[in-house]
C-alpha cells in the first residue's frame, strides 16, 4: 500500500507552448512536496532554466497549475482548491516567484483527468488553448477565441466539446481505457479574459462564473505566453488509501466541530464550524438563491441567484465598489445591488482581479477632486468621472483598466509603477495609495497592529493572505460590537490558540500583541509557524483559508479547534488519503521546507533583506487615520493578566522591526545580513539540490553571519 | 415643525469638499476594513443603515465633531454624543445615529423642498 501513489492520479503534464508538446511525467519524484503550492514550487525548480527573471511576461518564465491529494475527495472545503505558481506580474519593486489559488471543481477534474498539475512553459506563436480529455491531450489554436471575455469563452467551448462529442444531447465524449466513455459533466475550464490578453497586471485566471486566481497577475503571465484557456474532462477517480477512515474524518468533522445544519448557533466562534452562509458584503439581489460552493466543501460560501447576474462572486469583489453606487443610486438599495453585482461579473468577465480596485480608485478619485487627473490634466483621462457609482462609468473603467487603456495604461504594470510613472511616488509611501507592500494594496488589516499579517507578508512574496490567526480579530471584535460579551475569554483563546501551535511556540505570549511584545521572539515564532502551516496545509494541501485553520471552536465542549484534533485534524484526512503516516507538525515541517525553496528562487531573483519593508507610512505614522472605534486583541496587562486590548495608534519601529527580521533569519538559518539561504541551513532543510544554482548566480548567502 | 430656516436646510443637504472628507471604513469579515470617504449627511446616513453583512467602522464622537465643523449642526452632533454614551453598544449606537441622521436629513429636505 506504501508504494501506491494514494491521494495522487499519478502524471504531471508538461506543456511547452513554444515547441508545441506536450508530455507526461510520474508524479513520484514530488510526493514529498505534497500537492499545490510544494508541488508547484517544485516543479518550477526543475523546469525553469532562468529562475532570475522578474518579470512573469518573460517566455522563460514557467507556471504551474497543481492539484494536490485532497482535489476530488471530500476532504472538507479542500476538495476543490488549486494552486497556480510563477514569478508574477505586477508587484515592487520586483514581482517575485509567487502563488494565487482559486476554488470551484477545476482541480478536482483535473485529477480525475489523471493529472496532477499542468506545467506551462514558453510562448506560443499564436492564441492556442489546451484541451485535456483523460489521458489525451491537444494543443489547439484559439482563433476567434482570442478575444472572448471568459463567460464567451467558456460558453462556447462547452458549446463546442459538446459538438465534438458526436450530437448526443448534454453528453461529453472522452477517451477511456476501454473505448469512449460520456459525461454530462460541463468541462471545467481556466481561462483569461482581456485583460490577460493584453498582459495588464490585473489579470487573473477565471474558472466558471465567479472563482478566480486574482492576485499577481497570472492572467498577464498567459496571455503572454499566448495560452487562451486549459479546458479538461475527465472520468477517472482518486485513489483514497483508507476509504473508511476519510469517511470517518468526514463525519467527525461535521459531528463534532461543523455547523448544527437544523440548529445553527449564529454566536459560534471559529472558522470550521460557521453556519453555510455567502460570503457577499453587499445585500444580494433577491432571496431567491441556491447554495453554491466548491466541491466537497463543508459550509458552502457563494450563492447563484435566480436574477442571472451575480452567480458565484464572493467576497470583496461584491463590496469594492459599493460606497460609489450607493451615492450613485442615492440610497436605493435595490438598484445599488444590480450595479454592484453586475461589476462583479464584469471583473470576472474581463478577467481582471479586482482587489487594488476598491484601494485604487480612491486614490484616482482624489487625484480627479485635486486636479490632477481628468481630460489633459497631469494624469490624463477621458472617462466620465462625473458619473462615478454608475454602471456605466464602472464598465468603461474596468475595459481601459483590462485593455491598457486611459487610466489603464498609467497602471498596466503595477499601481505603484504607475503612481510612480505619474510622479506620484509620495502618495505611495504616505500611504495615501494604501499599497503597503510588494505593490499590493492593503488587505484590509493594518500592518501596525495585526503583525502576523504584516510581518508574513513582508518573509513571502504576496500579501498573504491567510486568515487563521485574523479570525480572532473577527470574532472578538464583532461581538464586542453588538455589546455580547466575548465567547472566549482572551485568556482561554490564546491558550486554545498556542496548544496547537506547539512546539513551535513555547505558550500564549506568541499572541499577544501589545505594544511591549510586537517584536518579541514568541511573536516571531507564532509568525513562523503560520507561515510554514500556510505554505503546505493551505496552500500545498489546498484546504481553504475559509475554514482551517480551526484554531478554536465553540461547538466543542472544550473550545478546541478541528486543527491538529485525532479525529478530525488535517493530518488525519491526510493519512486517509495518502496512506502516509504524517503528524500534523510533520506538515508544518514541510511547510518550512517549502519556504526555504521559495527562498531560494527570491534570492536568484535577487532579494535582500533591504527590499522586505513596509511603505514608509508604517513607520512614519500612527494607525488612526481611518475611523474604525477599535482593534481589540488578546494582549497581557501590566499585571500580567490577559484582556482584549485596543491596538489603535501605534507604528511600527524600524529600527526593531529590522531587528526582528535578524533574528528571523538566524532561526532560520539564513544569512542575516541578506537574509538569502546559506549552505548549511539548505543541508538542514535536504534543499543540498539548490546550492550549486544559488552559489553560479553569487546568491548563496554567509554562514559567518549566521 | 422645524425649527431650520433655509440656509441651515441647504447647508446640512450640501457636500463638503473633498479635503473636508470623513474617513471612515467599512468592516467586512473575512476581507478586511475597507476605507469609505463620506461627504455629506446623507451620505453618512446610507452608510450607517444597519446591514446584515457589513459592519460600519466608525467612531461616533469623531462623526459628531466633524457633523458640528462642517455643517454646524450642534444639536444632532450632541444627539450622537449621548447616544454613544447611553447606548448599550456600538451596533447599537450606530443604528440609533442612523435614525437620528436619516431624521435630520428628512427635515432638512422637508425644509427646502417647502
Ligand atoms: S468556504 Fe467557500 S471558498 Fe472555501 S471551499 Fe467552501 S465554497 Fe470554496
């Protein structure tokens, strides 16, 4: 049973556009790395001969599409997650080697297509898509595809497959072992819109109506390589090592940490065990929905409505714009949430991430009401700003943004780039264009006070987007808002937190966040651990960041989250699935790992310790500009007793911060001074496989220092 | 009746300049904070209508001292001012000064409009 490759269908697929192959290889070699993001990471090593690039338009760059074990089982909200990976387009002052992850069944069919993961190198010599049907696979030219919007597109090639299928309504024809076998199962397809194709920053990859790969501009990273869209079929299945025992994962799960389904306790703290619910941020169109998530997901977040517009978009994208239309629609509710979610699909539609947006067209606006942007002005721009909330306007924007146009051309490299580019570069470090870091917007959560985000962003390559330790903010704020007292006393919380971070951090003070810890040891552990869970249970594991880390829950008698738990703890799933024997810290272990190796690739795209810096604005000013009443987290008092503390109006020090990320790189067994690998820290972390690349391109780092 | 005469209608309808602007964010879990600028009262009042999906970020002395500087109108920044204080919560809060500013700016335009 050991030998089988349990959990994995067993092929990679290597795509080169440029040569116009395509070929299979074993998947064995990267069992190690797990699936995703590790995988991923891998591969790219192997397969990219110039890892010095910086730019993911470069034809030598190669990006990858990974499945991992869970994509197809039921382990839960995992089963249809996936991995994209490639230096990107778009950040500063360099855009890294780095990740973007999207849901839906896209995943899911690719393994049961048989495949792992797609590697795509080189540039095509014109618009192709790809077309994989179980074990066959075709590189096809686009034709009067190149040009479609993603909702076009994927129409007409469910339209088309069906055609090729030989007229059986509704019936798809694949290859099998034995002859043809047929599903009504629509093709799963990733594709770009026009915004990919005209290889603008924003691009992203869209997989049916709503689920996208947003941030670092992969969508740039296809459309330059010529690459329309990945359509696959398959009818094959996962090889489950021990059937009964994910089953039996399953149903713990749901019995002991899931939502009541008949009785949901809407007070629940915790991300596991929160009731179905969609995750939209502006009233939805009507209450005529149906429930809609990724596959084998627990608690489903998206919606499809009856009105035809909206179907699937979650999140920020249903909120960005939202403050305008409202204005625009003076009030009115009704029509505010046609045009709000009517601008969702259109991002969707174009394929364009609209995360900068919100952050992005604040700045435009203030530039326009001081100014300097508008017909011949200092930022030239003949949009209709006068009509700013209306759908109108928001289409015209959202095609210059997509096509490189108008305001779009200013912003087609990266919004920073283009406050640059316009002379703007103050606007950028003062933080009034809040793009804190790498040349992406702020997620939302201030650097100065919520340090896991801050300070993980800055050892990665992207915001980072990972909410684990986040949902304590959410949790406790929230209730303190509707005057509830907390659920979990900020002493009980942490202790719950840190027993399943062990022995990676030594007890609770790795979160406690008061202005006397920020920079302490404990906080740079828990940082530590976060960062390597996310890199292999999140993103290589591709469980969702919705719902694990589950590192509390009050549907549990002792407050103890699903992470880490014997029955229901995400190694356990693994196990069931994989047939290996992985503890859960075994994971986090691979996690580190894979950070290290994504360290390496920073370090030949020259990284220095000097380029991992928040805008200036973090150090320069206090946390208040905004006027949100409090951000209360788990700190200790001056009596050593725990209480939910208010982190308003504090900074950053660089001088302590830069002190922080010495003794990072000294735990890791990096070079300080640069903070890139050093020989023997790769020897401790069996990365002696990169040593001979990092020290031709001079970037191995001193191990004096260390 | 209202006690408003005219100018002080238009003036509570009117938009500050953009300088004047309230920052103030709008809290969606799990996306984050986003920051929202409000220009008039009206506009602040869509802004605080109770949602089940968002939660308005605001401080309410801060909104009452910019609602007494930019429209003085010292009657409904003391009305917010008491009720932060008597409220039982900030949720609370905010849905009360919604009804108080929606109210003002009900009055206001029963005023201009005649
Ligand atoms: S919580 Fe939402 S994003 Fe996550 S797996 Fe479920 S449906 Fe997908």
């Amino acid at each position: 049973m050991e030998n089988k490759l349990y959990g994995f269908a067993g092929k990679i697929l290597l795509v080169d556009l440029g040569a116009g192959t395509t070929t299979a290889v074993s998947s064995e070699k990267y069992r190690q790395w797990g699936g995703g993001h590790g995988l991923g990471s891998a591969l790219f090593w192997d397969y990219c001969k110039d890892k010095t690039i910086t730019d993911g338009r470069d034809p030598k760059n190669v990006m990858v599409v990974a499945a991992s074990p869970f994509s197809g089982t039921n382990t839960p909200s995992a089963g249809g997650r996936c991995e994209v990976v490639g230096v990107g387009v778009g950040q500063y002052p360099v855009s890294w080697y780095t990740r973007s992850n999207f849901g839906g069944r896209f995943s899911a069919t690719l393994k049961y297509a048989g495949w792992d993961a797609v590697v795509v190198m080189g540039r095509a010599r014109e618009p192709v898509w790809l077309d994989i049907r179980n074990h066959e696979v075709a590189i096809r030219p686009a034709g009067k595809l190149w040009g479609t919007d993603t909702k076009t597109l994927q129409q007409k090639l469910w339209q088309r497959l069906l055609e090729e299928a030989g007229g059986m309504e509704g019936w798809y024809r694949l290859p099998g072992k034995r002859g043809p076998e047929y599903s009504t199962q629509k093709p799963a397809i990733l594709c770009i819109g026009p915004a990919g194709e005209h290889q603008v920053a924003q691009g992203c990859l869209i997989h049916d109506s709503g689920n996208g790969a947003g941030q670092c501009g992969f969508g740039a990273v296809w459309g330059s390589k010529n690459l329309k869209a990945i359509a696959v079929q398959g009818s094959g299945a996962v090889a489950v090592a021990d059937p009964a025992a994910l089953a039996a994962a399953r149903f713990a799960a749901k019995e002991h940490y899931a939502a009541d389904f008949d009785n949901p306790d809407l007070r629940h703290w915790g991300p596991f065990g929160v009731p179905a619910w969609p995750v939209i941020f502006f009233d939805q169109p009507n209450e005529h929905r149906r429930v809609q998530a990724c596959q084998g997901c627990i608690a489903g977040c998206r919606a499809r409505f009856n009105v035809g517009y909206g179907n699937e978009v979650s999140c920020q994208e249903t909120e960005w714009y939202s403050p305008h239309v409202i204005k625009w629609c003076k009030g009115d509710k009704q029509k505010a949430s046609e045009i709000v979610y009517k601008t969702a699909d259109l991002c969707n539609q174009l394929g364009l991430n609209s995360y900068p947006m919100g952050i992005g067209l604040d700045w435009l606006i203030g530039l326009r009401e001081e100014g300097r942007l508008g017909p011949g002005k200092e930022i030239d721009s003949k949009l209709d700003w006068d009509k700013v909330g209306s759908l109108e306007f928001i289409r015209e924007l959202l095609e210059a943004l997509a096509r490189g146009e108008d305001i779009g051309a200013l912003v087609a490299d990266g919004w920073v780039q283009g406050a640059i580019k316009a002379g703007r570069e103050a606007d950028w470090r003062s933080g009034k264009l809040l793009f804190t870091y790498w040349g992406m917007p702020e997620h939302g959560y201030d650097s100065r006070l919520e340090l896991e985000w801050g300070y993980e962003t800055l050892i990665c390559d992207r915001d980072m987007n990972s909410h684990s330790i986040n949902f304590i903010f959410w949790f406790v704020n929230i209730s303190v808002i509707y005057g509830f007292k907390p659920r979990i006393s900020a002493e009980k919380l942490v202790k719950v937190a840190t027993d399943k971070m062990k022995p990676w951090v030594s007890g609770p003070e790795a979160l406690d966040y008061a202005t006397a810890n920020m920079y302490s040891d404990a906080v740079m552990d828990m940082v530590r651990w976060h960062t390597f869970y996310s890199r292999f249970w999140k993103n290589s594991c591709l469980l969702c960041d919705f719902r694990w880390a589950d590192l509390f829950n009050t549907n549990r008698p002792d407050l103890s989250g699903a992470t880490a738990s014997e029955t229901a703890g995400e190694q356990v799933f693994w196990n069931a699935v994989t047939g290996e024997h992985l503890s859960f810290n075994d994971g986090i272990a691979r996690g580190r790992r894979i950070w290290h190796l994504d360290n390496a690739i920073w370090a030949l795209q020259g990284r220095h310790r000097d380029m991992m810096v928040f805008a200036d604005y973090v150090y320069d000013k206090d946390c208040d500009t905004f006027e949100f009443p409090f951000y209360l987290w788990p700190c200790r008092n001056s009596a050593g007793e725990w209480e939910y503390t208010d982190l308003l109006h504090r900074r950053l020090d660089r001088e302590k911060f830069e002190d922080w990320k010495t003794r990072f790189f000294k735990k890791e067994g990096l070079d300080p001074g640069s903070g890139r690998p050093t020989r023997a820290g790769l020897k401790e972390q069996g990365l002696e496989f990169v040593t001979a690349e990092l020290e031709r391109h001079k970037c191995l780092g001193r191990e004096d220092k260390v | 009746m209202s006690t408003l005469k005219r100018t002080e209608a238009e003036r509570l309808l009117a938009e500050v300049p953009y300088r004047d602007r309230l920052r103030t964010v709008r809290m969606a879990m799990p996306s984050g904070m986003r920051p929202v600028s409000l220009r008039s009262l009206e506009e602040v009042g869509w802004f605080l209508e109770p949602s089940l999906r968002t939660l308005p970020g605001i401080r309410l002395e801060n909104l009452a001292d910019w609602i007494e500087k930019n429209f003085a109108d010292l009657e409904t920044a003391d009305k917010l001012r008491r009720l932060t204080r008597e409220s039982p919560s900030p949720a609370a809060a905010c849905k009360a000064a919604w009804s108080v500013i929606t109210a003002r700016v009900e009055e206001a335009r029963g005023v201009v409009d005649g």
